[in-house]
C-alpha cells in the first residue's frame, strides 16, 4: 500500500502519540519491576493464550468466508482468507485502519474477488463485532454495575455534555444540511461522468457485501463463530490474568470488564492500540484494588504477546502471500 506525502503525517503524528502515551504511563516504571514481574509470570499460560488467539484469527477468518460466498457460485479457501487477515494485522501495527484495505487487497489479488464486494464484507464484520462489543459491556455492566456507575460518575459529567450538546445542536443541523445541498448539486452535474460511475460500481459492490449476511448458507456457523471470536478473547485475557499473580484472584466478572477496556482502547487510531490499550486497562485494574504498578505491567505482558503474535503470524502470511503471487505471476507468462 502506497502512502501519499499527508498520510505519512498521519502516520508518523499517531505513531508519536501512541509512544508519547506509552512513555507517560510507564516512565516511573523501573525495568527490575519489569523483569521481577516476568519470572513470576506462567509463560505456559501466556503462551496457551497466544494459541488460543491465533485460534480466534482462523475462526474470524473462516467466518470471513462465509460473508464472501453468501449468494455467489464461488468457493474462498479459509487458509488464504486467514492469510489476507493476519497480513491485515500486522498493517495495522503500522498504519492504524488500514488493514481492513490491506487485507481486502490481499485477498482479491490471491483469490481474484472483487475489491467493493470484500470491502463491503468487512465492514458488516466490523459492523457485526460492534454488535457483540456492546453486548459484551451490556454483560460487564450488568456484573459489575456497582463499579461500572462509580466510574461513570467520576469520568463524565452528564449536565455539561447535555449542555454542550444543545449548545453545538443548531450548528451540526446546519452542517449536515449545507452537505447535503452541496452533494446534491455535485451529483447531478457529474453523475454522467466516468468517476461517478466507478463510485456507483464500487458503491453497488459495498451494498452487495454489507447484505451478504442474509444470504450466508450456514447462519448457525456464521453467529457461532461470531460469539466464539468474543470467548476467545475473554479466554485470552483469562489465561493471562491467571499466569500473573497479581490478577490471579481476579473474579470472572472482573476479567470481562478488564476485556472490554482493553477492546475500547483497541479502538483508539493509533498503531495496535499502543498507549491506550495499557492505559485503559491499567485504569480498571487500579479500580480493582491493584497498584498503578501491576496494573500496567499486567497491560504490557497481555498486549506485548498480542503484538507478537500478530508480528510472526503477520511475517509468515506475508511470506506465503508473496509465494502465492510470485506462482500466479508464472503462470500467466
């Protein structure tokens, strides 16, 4: 993927900001902590979770499938979806949301699918894995809602953001109306031009995608699979909190909502959650009864082999992909 000169900004400005996030929460942690830390830490446990994930990849991969062939006479091979997503990953770890293009460009180049279409898939996964985020904090809450609400409380003040939003209210309508007008008058001057029509074809081919979900012939796999991707995450956070005496005697409910933190810090547009993952997470350990300290070298350990594990699987797919290119490439001289 070739960047232009203001997305490199864009790149570089949130790589610092992830760093400069990072560097401010662990700058008065001392690497003997660090390093104490570590030889009490199960690697058997952390280990069982980076299998566990890498399990979850091939799930989400092979649900991905699923979403492709919905409705069409084609078959996708899961190992070369599973490929275009971990490639997708480790893209990420560079350039913060473009792996979901990555991927989709991976992918059409390997198994000759239409780029709209896949793009189309991923957003309704996307769409669907927001879904079952909000079910996952509907859970957490519903476990934890004493804590919940007193974090609530002290974080947002509820009066000011109503104030604030009646106050912006007139100017987002006529925002939205002005930008409505404007494309109005661009479409029907230029709807009969070339651009405009590649933007409808791309625009029809996303649509196609987004309601493949109607058409996938195993719904009982596809909303299986969705849920087992979320239990695997809750595994993953599971067998790292038990390999780390400090969180060992973390209860069930705790580990769910340290997951859902972890997964809105994953969110943040920086480069693999980098900052605020630790951050997010290290905070609702501290609220557990933890100390700032294991707190976030508990988010370091979990998201170091996270990142590992995208970082080789990653390297290794994008090895394959290259072999894969490199055969069709003869093929076709």
């Amino acid at each position: 993927m070739r960047l232009n000169y203001k997305q490199w900004i864009q790149v570089v400005l949130s790589f610092g900001v992830a760093i400069w996030i990072f560097w401010f929460l662990y700058k008065d942690i001392s690497f003997e902590s660090l390093k104490r830390a570590l030889s009490e830490t199960s690697f058997a446990l952390v280990g069982l979770s980076v299998l566990v994930s890498l399990m979850g990849y091939w799930i989400r991969a092979w649900r991905w499938r699923l979403l492709i062939e919905a409705g069409e006479k084609i078959k996708v091979s899961t190992a070369r979806s599973f490929v275009a997503l971990m490639i997708g990953y480790l893209t990420n770890l560079l350039i913060p949301r473009a792996g979901e293009v990555a991927r989709c460009a991976v992918l059409a180049k390997t198994e000759d699918q239409q780029m709209g279409k896949l793009i189309g898939t991923v957003i309704l996964e996307r769409t669907i894995d927001l879904l079952f985020m909000l079910i996952t904090i509907t859970l957490a809450f519903l476990l934890e809602r004493r804590l919940f609400l007193n974090l609530l409380t002290d974080l947002i003040v509820f009066d000011e953001i109503v104030q604030k939003m009646l106050v912006s209210l007139p100017i987002l309508i006529g925002g939205i109306l002005i930008t409505g007008i404007f494309f109005y008058f661009v479409f029907h001057k230029y709807r009969g031009s070339g651009v405009f029509r590649k933007l409808r074809h791309f625009l029809r081919d996303i649509i196609k995608g987004f309601i493949s979900v109607r058409r996938v012939k195993n719904q009982r796999g596809f909303w299986a699979s969705s849920l087992a991707i979320w239990i695997i995450y809750y595994l993953m956070m599971l067998f790292v909190a038990w390999a780390i005496p400090a969180t060992a005697s973390l209860s069930l409910s705790a580990v769910l909502l340290v997951m859902v933190m972890g997964s809105i810090g994953m969110v943040a547009p920086v480069q693999g959650g980098i900052g605020t993952f630790h951050a997010l997470v290290a905070f609702i350990l501290i609220a557990f009864g933890l100390s700032e300290e294991q707190g976030k070298i508990f988010a370091v350990i979990i998201h170091s082999s996270q990142v590992f594990t995208v970082l080789m699987a990653g390297l290794a797919t994008s090895v394959i992909f290259l072999k894969i290119t490199a055969k069709k490439a003869s093929k076709t001289h």
